[in-house]
C-alpha cells in the first residue's frame, strides 16, 4: 500500500498478530491495487477481456461493495473513475488539466451500471467457494483507492481479535482505526489533521473514541496549481470527472466499521455539505465532521461528548 501503516497491538500475542496483520496487507495489495503492475486487479483492468471469473474474497468484496457505493450515492462515488484521475496525472504526478472533451470522452468508459456482476457459490475441496462471474467493458478500470485503507484496517482488526487481542491502534496512512479502550482502560484521542495548506500543522480538533474507525478525505493530501494558479484536488466527482471545488477542506467519517468510514469520508466530501447532511440524516449509522475553506466547521451531534476544539474556528455548528 502507499501508505505508512502502524499497528499498536497490546496483549500477550502482540508480535505474531502483528506479523500476520503485515503480511495479509502485503498479500492485499497484490489482489486490489489498480497501480501495482501485475496484481489481480491491474491484470483484469488491463485485460482485453470483458469477462471474468474472480476468486479471491477480498477482491469479489471490495468490488461488490464499491458498486453498491456507486448505487447509494447515484455515482459521487464511482469506482471506475480510474482512467479520469489518470488523465490528470494524479496516479503518477505528471498533473495536467485535461480538455473538457477528452474529460466527456473518459468519463464514457466510467459508467458503472454497464457493469454486470453474479456471485455464485461452487462446492471445492476447502468447502464452499464464492466465484464472481464479472463483465465490465473493455476500457472500464477499477480503482479502489477510496475503499482500500478502510478494507484493510476491519480485516487486520479481525486478524488481531483472532489472536485474543483486545486493545489496538491502527494508522493506515490516516484511517485510524481503534479496538476496544487503551490498555489502561482509558479511551483513545485521535487528532484531526489541519487541513490547510501549507499550515502549521496544529491538530485543531480531538476526538476521545473507543472501538471505531476515524478516517478523514482532504485535498490537501494531493493536489496541483496549474499555471495559472488553480488547485485541482485528487478526489473527484464521480458524476463528471472533475477535482472537487465545494468548500470543504476535509471531511471525517466515524463509524464501527473501517471500509464504511473510508467510503463515507470519500462520498461525503464529494457530496458537499447539504447533502452529505442528507445522506446523514437518512442513515444516522455514522458522524461525520466537516472543515470547510472559511475554516468554519460543522459536526454531527453524536460526537458532542466526544469532540475537543484546539484551535479557533470561524464559526462552529452542530448538526442534527
Ligand atoms: P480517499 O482518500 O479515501 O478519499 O480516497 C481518494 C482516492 O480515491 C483518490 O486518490 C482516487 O484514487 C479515488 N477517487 C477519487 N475520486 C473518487 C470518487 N469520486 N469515487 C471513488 N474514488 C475516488
Ligand atoms: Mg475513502
């Protein structure tokens, strides 16, 4: 993964826990990544097939899942928007800004209901086998990014449960994900990122959690100016291919599980506030928290006992 990744585990069979956590992510990277050559994904995006027989679990979960995130939030959230984010240059940071025709052009080859799924089950020697019969079309790419972090974080989770752990810390390269209290019984602070750029780097905001995933979507985590002087953030909107522009900075998601907090963060930010509110008032199995580019912030009222302001905002609103 593209990312730093930090286990704390605490109990007795911390080390080996530990050690089988960092391989299965190992191994994950070689089934779901879209950018490192050779893995099942890569291979399926690159084919020039259009039909496929997938056994690996954790891709047919991770693919079955982002096309229902398409379908919840009518494509902000669209997982084939691979071949965009290409175009300007956010999977290898030679950044450009594409025509508005070549964008039209691509965008054909992100429509995700063109693509076709059925999950069936086969008897096999370990017992029964899921296999996804896949069609997409040909041009069609699958990008993970958005979900990855959060998929792995529930899955290494479940690996140190398995050892008996029951107090841990995750930092997938910002998806903080937290078992159970601290070892002394305590909760845990997490920090959200300033998402400013260029800025100090003082946590403005702190969250005192237990058994739950935090994970947070900012421009500021990749972006170009262009000549003449625009900022193009990495998360696009699924609906037309081009670099969020709606205010928000960053936006949080904190959920019980990791991959609905990576999808959240991801799909609210692109969303915007007024419907990212809509979407929260419809489901109420998440909060969320916005940081908006007047620096102004909002939040959800689940998190009222749990928030600590550090810095001052220009304006601060409670959501319900
Ligand atoms: P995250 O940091 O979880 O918000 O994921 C951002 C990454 O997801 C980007 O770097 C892209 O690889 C990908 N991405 C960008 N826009 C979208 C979108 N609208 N839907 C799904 N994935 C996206
Ligand atoms: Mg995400």
């Amino acid at each position: 993964m593209d990312t730093i990744m930090t286990i704390k585990a605490f109990g007795k069979n911390a080390a080996p826990a530990i050690e089988e956590a960092e391989l299965y992510v190992e191994n994950l990277e070689n089934t779901i990544s879209a950018v490192k050559e050779g893995s099942r994904l890569f291979i399926i995006n690159n084919s020039i097939n259009e039909n496929f027989s997938i056994t690996e679990p954790d891709l047919i979960d991770i693919l079955l899942y982002s096309l229902e995130a398409a379908e919840k939030t009518d494509g902000a959230f669209n997982p084939l928007i691979y071949s965009v984010t290409k175009e300007w240059g956010f999977t290898n940071s030679l950044y450009k800004v594409p025509s508005d025709e070549k964008i039209n052009e691509l965008m054909a080859q992100c429509d995700f209901t063109k693509v076709k799924v059925q999950l069936n089950s086969e008897k096999s020697d370990e017992g029964q086998k899921s296999i996804l019969k896949l069609y997409k079309p040909v041009n069609a790419s699958f990008d993970f990014g958005a979900l990855g972090k959060g998929f792995a974080a529930d899955r290494i989770l479940e690996i140190l449960k398995k050892y008996g752990i029951e107090s841990a810390l995750l930092d997938l390269g910002g998806n903080i994900q937290l078992l159970g209290k601290k070892p002394d019984s305590s909760l845990w602070k997490v920090g959200i990122k300033n998402p400013l750029p260029d800025s100090n780097q003082k946590i403005p905001i702190a969250l005192t959690l237990s058994d739950c995933a935090v994970v947070t979507s900012g421009g500021y985590e990749r972006y170009f100016t262009s000549e003449d002087g625009r900022t193009f953030i990495h998360i696009l909107d699924g609906r037309t291919g081009y670099p969020v522009n709606n205010g928000i900075l960053s936006a949080s998601a904190v959920s019980s599980s990791g991959l609905y907090a990576d999808f959240l963060s991801t799909s609210l930010f692109v969303l915007g506030k007024a419907e990212a509110l809509e979407y929260w008032r419809n489901h109420k199995d998440f909060d969320f928290i916005l940081i908006m580019d007047d620096f102004s912030l909002s939040y959800t009222s689940g998190l009222k006992d749990k928030i600590q302001l550090l810095d001052d905002f220009s304006s601060v609103e409670i959501l319900e």
